[in-house]
C-alpha cells in the first residue's frame, strides 16, 4: 500500500469515527423529553394487550369528598347565595346517591372500575363507602390527595412537603381500605414537576396526571420511573357536563365514538401500537338516573367491539410488564 493510499485510509477511518461520535452525541441530546417536567419520557412498544385486544379503555370513578359551601356548582348564578342550597344538593346527591348508583352499573354490567379516591372520603362517609365498596370489591384504588377542596396539595412549598402529603395520603387510604394505592391522580388535576417526583419517591408505579397522550409511557424523575396512563381531558364528564353544558346522552355519545375511532384506526392498521385510555367519570353526572342509563348504554355499546379490553387501571399495570 502506497503512503497516500494509507492517508487516505487513515483520513476516512477518522471520518468514521467522528461521524459516529457526532451521531451518539446527537441520539442523546435528541432523547424524548416531556414537554411538562423535562424528565425523559419514552413510549412503551405494546402492539396488544392480550390477542386481538388493541384498545384499553379504563373507567376512573372519582369519589370525592369537598366540604359545606364548597366544590362544584351546577348552577353557577346561584354560587353567591348563603346558604347555596341548590349547589349543596347537587354535591351531596353525588355522595348519598350517585356514588352507590354508579357502583350498581358497574357491577350489573361485570365491567372492571377504577376509584380515585381521595383519603377523606371513607372516613367521612363511611355507610356509603361500605355499601359502594360491597359492589366494586375488586376496584383497583387511585390515591386523590386529602380532599378537593381545603386540602389539596401543597404546590410551590417543595419537593419535601409534597412528599409529606402523598406519603399521609397513602397511609389514611390503607388504614381505612387495607390497600396502599399503586397509582395516583392529583386533587383536581392539579400538580406540578415536584409531584411526579413526590409521587415516584412514595412508590406510586403509577400515574394519571399526563393528559396527551393515546400510548402508555415512563416518566423518569430522578427518584425513579414512573408509568403514565392517559387520562385525555376531552372525555372527563365533568369538565364537559359543567364547562360545555353536555348532557349524559352526548357523553354518551362522546365515549363511544373517541373509543369506536380508535378501535378503527387499530383495525386499519393492525401492526400498530396498543392505545389505552383513563376516562374519568364523576357520580354528579353520571350518578343521577338518566347519567347512569348513559353510562350502562355506553358500556353495552363497548363490550361489543372485539379489539377494545375494558380493564381497570391495576390491570393495565400488569398488562404493560412495568415493574
């Protein structure tokens, strides 16, 4: 080999060489993040959760406890009267009557529920919580902070006091359940950066506050991974019911169409991934009689398409091979 042949092997091995540092150095700047916290953040590859099963739906009842003059309004003309007694009604109704009502459907229609629960609840309530706990035994349990009104949690205070406070969440709901939640769902959807890594460093393995995505993925804090389940805005009852004047028939029809497109869209294309949905569900709409008749109409419409698994959110865990 001539002396120019060997420079101009030596020239295009250093070629190689930097072109393969400048690529690695590039695949780790170009890492996905999350566009909320800035922690990594990585799509899990599912492409089904059991044969033939390409869509997860889960149902997450949010039982909820607010305290006198306060939560939800339905009519928010009469908010400023003391006391509201119309508003009072509408969030003890839920309590007294929606809660147990919506456990009844669930349980008639032997479909799999899911509970945010936020830890006041039972013992506050605690007739109502046995009677709806003895129709959904096998209800996987989602920590919900304390309460969704004058406990929530402790935002802008620091990493240290949110760990506090879902640590003291976690505790009141086992000691009144016996079971220490796996996942968790911020009071009001409302948390920060430091909550997913409060949450991460209580041992939650899983997560509802990620809102935009149709796939499973790993949100890594710097305590640890944690699994994020989404739970789309566009279907939670409340914000529709309340915020855009929805009646139960048109979240009705809602659910089974955001469900029936992506059953679509998985059958169109069947080396796709797996898509998985939280659809949050709050016994103000859907546990007064004509909630409930949507409700068990749109569950009926579900378990009729092959490719969607009605599951609870425990389930979907286990399915995914997270931990």
């Amino acid at each position: 080999m001539t002396h120019a042949e060997q420079v101009r092997r030596a020239s295009a091995l250093l070629w190689v060489v930097f072109f393969l540092a400048f690529g690695l150095t590039r695949a780790g700047a170009d890492s996905p993040k999350d566009a909320a916290t800035g922690f990594p953040r990585e799509t899990l590859g599912l492409k089904e959760w059991s044969p033939g099963k390409k869509v997860a739906v889960c149902f997450v009842l949010y039982v909820e406890v607010w305290g006198f003059g306060q939560g939800p309004n339905f009519r928010p003309d009469m908010a400023s009267r003391n006391p509201d007694l119309v508003d009072e009604a509408f969030r003890n109704y839920a309590i007294n009557f929606g809660v147990e009502r919506v456990g009844g459907v669930f349980r008639e229609q032997e479909v799999p529920l899911s509970i945010a629960l936020n830890a006041l609840f039972p013992g506050q309530h605690p007739q109502v919580w046995k009677k709806f706990r003895a129709l959904a035994p096998k209800a996987s349990i989602v920590a919900h902070g304390m309460n969704n009104s004058s406990q929530m949690l402790p935002l802008g205070r620091g990493l240290a006091e949110q760990e506090t406070y879902i640590k003291a969440t976690l505790d009141l709901i086992e000691k009144d359940t016996g079971i220490r939640p796996k996942g968790w769902s911020s009071p009001s959807v409302y948390g920060n950066v430091d909550t997913f890594r409060a949450t991460a460093a209580n041992g939650i393995a899983y997560s509802l506050d990620a809102m935009d995505s149709d796939f499973l993925s790993v949100l890594t804090p710097p305590e640890g991974k944690l699994l994020l389940i989404p739970y789309p805005p566009v279907t939670v009852d409340m914000g529709q019911f309340l915020g855009r004047n929805f009646s139960p028939r048109d979240l009705e029809q809602l659910w089974t169409d955001y469900v029936g497109e992506l059953a679509r869209e998985a059958e169109k294309n069947p080396n796709g991934p797996a898509t998985v949905i939280a659809i949050g569900i709050h016994p103000f709409v859907v546990g007064s009689p004509d909630g409930a008749a949507a409700l068990r109409r749109t569950l009926e419409t579900l378990k009729k398409i092959p490719s969607v698994w009605l599951a609870d959110t425990d389930a979907v865990l286990q399915a995914s091979g997270f931990r």
